[in-house]
C-alpha cells in the first residue's frame, strides 16, 4: 500500500466513521480544530487505525499531530516499520 492509498484509505475513515464533511479534509489545517473529536473518539480512531492497518496510535503521537498532514506522515511511518 502506497502514501497516497493510506491517506485515501484514512480520509475514508473519517468520512464513514465520524462523519466528518469532506471539505474540512485539507493537509494543512489543524486536525484537531477540523475534526472537533472528543476524548472518546480518538480512542475509537485509535482501534479503527489498528484494525485497519495493524499498528497503534499511542498518546505521544497526538502531541506531535496537529495537521492532517502530520497524521498522514505518523500513520504512515508505522506502517512503513511495520513491514
């Protein structure tokens, strides 16, 4: 699977998952602000990360994510690790 089909693959996630509006889907906007997810729904983000690509968001990733672009780069260096 390639960067652009995990990004693809995620922005699908948001969209089906937690109903997020396609347009707010920019690399460059705040992630957070974009999503306006709670607590409970970045757990949720977490297992749908991990079962649909085999590796786990842990806290200190969030802390680093504030782009959709940084969530695509995080999620897409685990990956690359993992195999």
């Amino acid at each position: 699977m390639n960067r652009s089909e995990i990004i693809s693959q995620l922005n699908q996630i948001l969209i089906d998952e937690f109903e997020v509006d396609e347009d707010v889907i920019v690399e460059d906007a705040n992630l957070k602000e974009s999503l306006d997810l709670d607590s409970l729904d970045y757990v949720d983000l977490v297992v749908l990360i991990e079962s649909n690509f085999g590796v786990k968001l842990v806290e200190s990733d969030f802390k680093t994510m504030v782009t959709f672009q940084d969530f695509y780069s995080i999620v897409t260096n685990k990956i690359a690790i993992k195999n």
